[in-house]
C-alpha cells in the first residue's frame, strides 16, 4: 500500500515542490530523463513488480496484535532502517551500485530526481532488505498508510530548498543533509544514507552535517531512454573508455 500512496499522491507533491523550486530561482535540472525514469518505474509497478514481491507469509512480530501506535512505530523504525540497510549495500556492492548510480548521476539533485532509478531496482530491493523486514514486522493497513505518507518526505530531501537542520540534521533528512550524499565532492563520498531518520547513519558511523551546496552528479550521464534501459552496461563501458 505504501508504494502505491507514493504513487498517486507523489505526482501532486512533486509538482508543488518544482513549483517552489522555481519560485526561489533553482537552476533547471535534468528533467526530461528523470521524468522518464518515473513513468518506467510506473509502468513497472503496473506490470513486473508485482511478480517479485517481498516475503508476504508469517512475521517474528504480527503488528495486528499491537496497539495501533506501536505497530505504526515499530514498522515505520524497521522499515526505515530495510532502507538505509539496502542503501548501504547499493554503495558496497558493485552490481547494486551499476544500478544505483543512475540516481547519482543527476548533474543536478532535485525534486525529480526522488524517481531517477534503474527500472529493476525495486525488483532487487524486495527480494532482499525488504523480505527480511517483512519477516521481522507484519504491517497493518494504518501502518502501511502513515509509513507511504512518510515516504513522500522524500521528495522534499531531494529538492533543492535551501532547508538545512545544522547540528540538529540528526532529527531528519532534509535537502541539505541528503545533497552532502549526492555531493559530486570526494570528501563527500559514502556518507548519510538515511531515507528518513538520520538516526542510523548516526549508530552506524555515517553520519555528517550538512556542508553548503555542493554540486552533484557524475561525468557519465544517461542521454536517452535506450541508455536508461540498459543503464547498468553503459555505465560500466563508460568507466573504462578513456576520457577524450
């Protein structure tokens, strides 16, 4: 359920963010791939996605028989932390990051930029991090409901709204605390990977304060929808061709 609230509801987020994006003057960005990789990954959840889901059977922990705040805590904390788990991963392990870096090669991070995924990735991501969540927490309806409303913050952190917590930045992701992730800089490489609550990145030794607006995005860079599809190939060759 939660997948499908961002579905329908992110469009209209999404839109008011762009709009406030232009109203502050934010550059344009790479808009027409990224909004190509958002219908892929509609028309994937409309048609492949549903074939790979995560674990569906008996959990270690049946939210239904929680008081309903405490199944909505505890699904919103495991879930939470399935994210930054497989966000960890997608950075460590090279498959996952052939995948991954389409996200990061966004010369630059904004609202649109929540959707620029590889087309399989959601695949990987249920069969993994996402089973062994649902293996620990079954979800209620309410669960599903606040944790797909939360997933729209998202949105928001991948802006370019200059909203920056400081040394608060701990308490939630924000556009300033997630553009460090993205930061094109080397010295800001492999740092915050939280999706929501940066308290993991904290436990977990990756935890930085956000330091200004550096830029983002890589050299290589997908140019059409073919390379999208095949992104995975393309960037591998394009790591190994010399630069001219």
């Amino acid at each position: 359920m939660s997948q499908w609230i961002a579905l329908f509801s992110g469009p209209i987020v999404a839109l008011i963010l762009i709009v406030w994006e232009r109203a502050i003057g934010a550059p344009r960005t790479d808009w027409w791939i990224n909004l190509q990789s958002w219908a892929l990954r509609i028309f994937g959840a409309f048609t492949v996605y549903g074939a790979v889901q995560a674990w569906q059977g008996p959990a270690l922990i049946d939210g239904a028989a929680l008081p309903t705040w405490a199944a909505v805590i505890v699904y919103v904390l495991v879930y939470d932390l399935a994210e930054y788990a497989y966000h960890r991963m997608q950075h460590r392990i090279p498959l996952l990051w052939s995948m991954h870096s389409l996200h990061h090669s966004d010369p630059n991070m904004s609202v649109l930029t929540t959707n620029r995924h590889f087309w399989a990735d959601p695949l990987f991501k249920s069969i993994t991090v996402l089973s062994v969540a649902a293996l620990i927490v079954s979800p209620t309806p309410t669960a599903l409901a606040v944790y797909g409303a939360l997933s729209l913050w998202n949105f928001v952190a991948h802006s370019q709204l200059k909203l920056n917590l400081g040394r608060w930045s701990w308490l939630i992701n924000t556009p300033a605390y997630h553009r460090r992730h993205h930061s094109a800089l080397p010295e800001h490489y492999d740092s915050n990977f939280a999706a929501i609550l940066p308290i993991w990145d904290v436990l977990f030794g990756d935890y930085n304060q956000p330091d200004g607006f550096p830029p983002t995005g890589y050299s290589t860079r997908p140019l059409s929808l073919r390379e999208q599809l095949l992104w995975p190939l393309y960037f591998r060759r394009a790591e190994v061709e010399p630069a001219e």
